[in-house]
C-alpha cells in the first residue's frame, strides 16, 4: 500500500478554495513589538521622525509584517483552512515550510489590510520519512485604497 | 546618526552582505508568539513537541525568516526597498533555555549571511540580486532563502 497516494480527493477539491477576507490594523505599536520581538532596532519601525526623514509617511512594516487582525481570524500561513482536512487525512505533524513575496508598496502605520488567502496547490512527495504533502496558501493584501500591496505565498508541511 | 545610505553603484557582486548575528530562546519564542499571532505550542511546550517527532520546541520558521528580513534592510538601509524575498525552512533550529530572567544559558548561536548574485537595472528599477540564510552553530544552513532589492543610484 506504500505506493498509493495520501492526497484524498477531499484534499485535491481543496485546491482553489478561498478563505473569507482577514481585516488587518496596522498600528505603530504593533510595528513597534514586531520589531522588538526580533531583535530589530531600525529606526524605520520604531519613530516616526525618521521613518518621515526617509520618505515615508509614517513608522512601516518590516517586510512580511502586516499588522493585526482585527476582523476575520489570522491565518498563520494559512493553516486554518487546510489543517482540519490533513488532520483528517492522518496527517497530524504540521510544519512551516517556508514563504515566497513580493511587496509593491511599504505597509505603513494608519494602513488597514483586507488579506485574501487561496489553497494555490497541494502536492505530494516523499520525504525521508515517508509521504509528505506540500500545502501552498497564497495570500494577496490590499491596502483601504485598493492598491495591492504585496503578495505572500506560504508553504505548509504535513506528514 | 544615520548610515551612510548603501547605492546601486556600491554593490558587487559575489560581494558580502554583513552577517547578523542572532540567538534563538525560549524568551524570544514567547515574545514572537506574542508579537506575530503565531501561538503554535510546537514552539513553547515540550510535551506538544514530542508528539509533532521535531525532537523538543523548536525556533519559529517566521522568527528566522524575520531574522533574514532584518539581515537585508540593516544593510539597504533607510532608501532601500525589498522587492522579492523567499525562504525555506529546511532544518530545525533548537532555541536555548534561559539561565537567569534576562539571560540565555550558554549555547548556539546563528549566523544570518547572505552573498550577492546579480544586479540589473529593469524598468528604471535599480535591483541588487542576493542568496541569503541562517546558519546553525556547526554552520549548516536550516534556513536558505533570497532576496531582491531596490537601491537608490548615485547617477539620476
């Protein structure tokens, strides 16, 4: 039974499944922690003197930052909207795989996000420690003037 | 005082990116967790951990990302832009205990590094191409990645 496939055609039909729309604040203390949680002191996500001294409005995000939900649930990498179907499948061990963005414009403090999240592909390999499946979610953001700001495509491991 | 602002023209390739050193703890995972929204137990309870076979808590692959992110706007500075950045998590990382409230016991620590591969202009774009990671203490690389960055010119 080795060589049979784990992906279920319930995993296949979630392919192209969108997840409702996340509303996302960004506020200067938000930045502010983001920064601190890494280890980041630059000035450009921590006063707003030299985030304006450089050119922009207000404090920004550090790429891949993108403010707070404040409506709808956060999806970290879009794992809520897959993660009960692979549970389901047998695969309970759930691992970050890694992300792949593009930013068009900097998020700043005062922005409010509206993030759309897609399952892209699901995939299947064989790892060393057997089958795995290769979960791609990419979500787009939109800034309150409609522009699309950037877009993150994140890859979920399960096994 | 500011950085002397990095320039299209300053940068060669096969050049360094400066290294950005890092360590990983459990306060750090904490402080992450709360700071992103990404409140996975896989990366602060032990026994959780066991049940996922990761052989104890580990790092947050989005900390490490962040790391990278941090390893590429320190050396742009205030002018640059990120474009593109991508990273994979392919080896574990293990963060230290704390020994003291403030203060990690002795341990590894990480090396974020990154070498530049290409520079083009494009669509009056002045773009610098680099390899970025995140090396462990025996020096291997968990976490490779790129990115593409928009740098100011000295010439209009």
């Amino acid at each position: 039974m080795a060589d049979e496939s784990i992906l279920t055609d319930e995993i296949k039909a979630m392919i192209g499944t969108l997840s409702e729309p996340v509303i996302m604040e960004v506020g200067r203390v938000a930045i502010r922690r983001y920064a601190d949680a890494v280890g980041d002191d630059n000035p450009l996500f921590h006063e707003v003197e030299d985030a304006k001294a450089a050119g922009y409005e207000d404090l920004i995000c550090p790429p891949g930052f993108w403010g707070w939900p404040i409506k709808g649930r956060a999806t970290i990498g879009g794992m809520s909207i897959v993660g009960a179907v692979l549970v389901k499948a047998g695969l309970f061990r759930i691992l970050d795989g890694g992300v792949d963005q593009e930013f068009y414009i900097p998020i700043r403090a005062g922005d409010i996000l509206t993030a759309y999240s897609k399952i892209a592909d699901i995939r299947e390999r064989e790892g060393k420690t057997g089958k795995m499946v290769f979960t791609t979610v990419e979500t787009t953001y939109l800034n309150q003037n409609g522009d699309t700001v950037a877009v993150n495509r994140a890859t979920i491991i399960a096994r | 005082m500011a950085k002397k602002q990095l320039c299209y023209e300053d940068v060669e390739v096969g050049s360094e990116v400066p290294t950005l050193e890092k360590i990983s703890t459990t306060q750090m995972a904490v402080r992450w967790a709360g700071a992103s929204g990404d409140f996975n137990p896989l990366h602060y309870d032990d026994n959780f951990a066991a049940s996922q076979g990761t052989g104890g808590i580990i790092t947050h692959g989005a900390l490490k990302r962040a790391w990278l992110v941090q390893l590429v706007t320190d050396w742009i500075g205030a002018r640059g832009r990120v474009k593109k950045f991508a990273c994979q998590y392919r080896g574990m990382d293990y963060p230290r205990r704390m020994a003291t409230m403030g203060e990690p016991a002795e341990g590894e620590t990480w090396l974020c590094k990154g070498t530049i591969t290409n520079k083009k202009v494009e669509d009056g774009e002045h773009l610098v191409e680099c390899n970025i990671w995140v090396e462990d203490g025996k020096g291997e690389k968990t976490t490779p990645g790129s990115a593409t960055v928009i740098l100011p010119a000295k010439k209009g």
